[in-house]
C-alpha cells in the first residue's frame, strides 16, 4: 500500500485530492467524451474549414475528435492537482499530439477524392489518375516530413546537426540519382507544356504510338507492333515530340508518274479527271487543291496530287484513301494510261 501512495505521490499532490476531485474529473472525461463529436462539428463550422460537404469525411472531424477526447483527460488530471512532473509531461503529449493531428489532417486535403485532387485532375484534362495521384502523394510526403521535422525539435533533439547529415546523405543520394531527378523535371514540364494527353498518337524520337501511361519517371506508349515502350521523361523533352491527335486535318499527296510513250493528251485527261474526281468528294478541302502536271523525270511524266481531308483519325483516313486510291486507278485503266516503273537502259559495245 506504501508503495502504490508513493507511485500516486509522483503524480499528484496527495494533500488536495479528495472524492469530489475525482468525481468532477471522471465527469469531465465522460462529457467530453460524449461531446466530442459535437464539438468538432462547432469548431469546423466557425472556423468555416473547407472540405467534403459530409462534415464528418472532413479531414479535421476525426483529429479534432481525438483532441477533445485527450482535452477531457487533460483537464480532469489538472483538477486532480498533478505535481510538476506529470503536468510537464501532459504539456508535452498535448504538444506533440497538436502537431501530429495538425499534420495529418492538413496531409489529409491532399488525399484521395480531396477537392485539390479534384481541381488538378481538371486541370491535366485527361492525364491519367495515376499522375494526379502521384503529385498528390509527393505533397503529402512533404507535409509529414515538415511534422516530423517539428516533432523532433519538440522532443529536444538539434535539428541543425539533423540537417546538416541529411545534407551530407543528400549528396551522395543526389550523385546516386541523377536520372530520377531529371525525369522528374522533365515530368514537370511535360505537366506545364501539355505536348500530350493520355491516348494520343504521338511520335517521340524513333518510336510512334498511343501514350498509355505518364508517371514522374517515365512515359509509355503503346505501338502499333502492340507493345509498350517506356521512355524517360528526359528523353521525352529533349526529342522531337509530334503529336498527330492534334491533327485539324490530314494532308494527301502523293505522284503518278506516266510512261514516256503515253500521248500528252492522255496525260491532260488523266490530269482533269483526277482534278474533277477530288473537287465532287465532300470529304476534300478544295482549298490548295492542285493536281499538276508537275515535271518530266527520268522514268516518264509526273502528276503531282495534293490536298487537304478534314478525316483526322488514323483508320477513317486509311478506309477514305483506299476509295480514292481505287477510283484514281480506274481512271489510269480507263485512259489505257500505264505507270511508269524503275527501268535502265544497258548499251553493249561490239
């Protein structure tokens, strides 16, 4: 019994405590216990602190919860009259525990669903989740490193020493990690320039594809072979990026070069009629519409076709080309007009 009145002495002042006492401090902890969800929604509402419509899915309803149910403690101790030892330690659990649900619950805007997140998923249009995601994490990350910087200051510890190791282990992470660190600025920019979306056709460097995924490190694309090459983001900026979804339209040309025997006036039937066929298709931009008689080459007569389709997407392009390559074709066959081929003369001398 002596040794349980001294273990109760190193808490509290023995000369003041008396039943009262307690039965106030148990009814603080009850009420506030009962109370705390109240209180939180009061303090969210008065402060106006931003969030879900739910009051309770606010990121400060649950450690606002958790404070006031630690209050209620604090205050029914300090009615038992703790002795200067204990009240120190309950100053610094009520510090700590500040900090610890300050932090999280500011981490906590930038968390799955949050309006930030909402607001940059808008803002990238159609980068894909796992991006938002991303950036969404690495703030997080931040805000907790900032807490726990704050923690350990508050538990007594230097944190100049602390960082001036970090900055000694930075450098060495820093020489280790080079390429992250430059995919990562490039990820940054490819955020601000906006060069691409998520499903575009795109062309970078040597490879051509349908972008698939763009994280901090890397862009992916899928080619047309059906697989999935991975390109730094580095590589990514310092490439020449076309774009071919931002196509407004597609340009057409290509030439027909006539054998040499063919009659020029052949030559300016097969001309006009190739001229007429495109300027009745509705699906060709009469304007810089040219069908020419361009210039004489090596192999026969050249007729230079060119001009503009409003039919931006890859397949309906190649379906609309494949009828006007057949109706191009036919008026070849129907003018008894041949095409020319790769041919060279040998002479033999006797």
């Amino acid at each position: 019994m002596e040794k349980v009145k001294n273990i109760f002495s190193t808490f509290f002042d023995i000369n003041t405590f008396s039943i009262t006492r307690l039965v106030i401090a148990i009814g603080l902890v009850i009420a506030f216990i009962a109370l705390k969800g109240l209180l939180s929604t009061i303090i969210i509402k008065i402060f106006k602190i931003r969030g879900k419509k739910n009051i309770k899915s606010n990121s400060f309803y649950k450690p606002l919860k958790i404070l006031f149910a630690f209050l209620g403690i604090y205050l029914a101790i300090q009615v038992l009259a703790p002795t200067a030892f204990l009240q120190g330690i309950l100053k610094k659990v009520l510090r700590l525990l500040i900090i610890v649900l300050v932090t999280y619950s500011i981490a906590n805007l930038f968390g799955p669903d949050s309006k930030f997140e909402r607001a940059l998923r808008k803002k990238l249009d159609k980068a894909n989740d796992h991006m938002v995601k991303m950036i969404c994490k690495c703030i997080k990350i931040f805000i907790m490193f900032i807490g726990i910087v704050i923690i350990i200051s508050e538990l007594g510890y230097n944190i100049s020493g602390l960082i001036a190791g970090l900055g000694i282990g930075g450098v060495a992470i820093a020489l280790a990690a080079q390429d992250t660190a430059s995919n990562i600025i490039g990820a940054l920019m490819i955020i601000l320039d906006k060069p691409f979306e998520v499903g575009d056709w795109v062309t970078i460097g040597t490879n051509e594809g349908t972008i698939e995924e763009f994280t901090f490190r890397s862009t992916r694309i899928r080619e047309s072979k059906n697989c999935v090459v991975s390109i730094p983001n580095s590589k990514v900026v310092d490439s020449v990026l076309t774009n071919w979804s931002k196509l407004e339209k597609r340009r057409i040309l290509f030439n027909l070069v006539l054998e040499f025997n063919t009659p020029l006036k052949k030559v300016a039937d097969v001309q006009n009629e190739i001229l007429i066929l495109l300027e009745q298709n509705e699906n060709i931009i009469q304007d810089g519409l040219s069908v020419k008689f361009s210039e004489i080459v090596d192999d026969g007569y050249n007729i230079r076709v060119f001009c503009y389709t409003p039919i931006v997407p890859y397949g309906d392009y190649l379906d609309f080309m494949d009828k006007i390559n057949f109706k191009v074709m036919s008026i070849l066959q129907n003018n008894n007009v041949e095409l020319a081929y790769k041919s060279q003369t040998i002479y033999l001398k006797k």
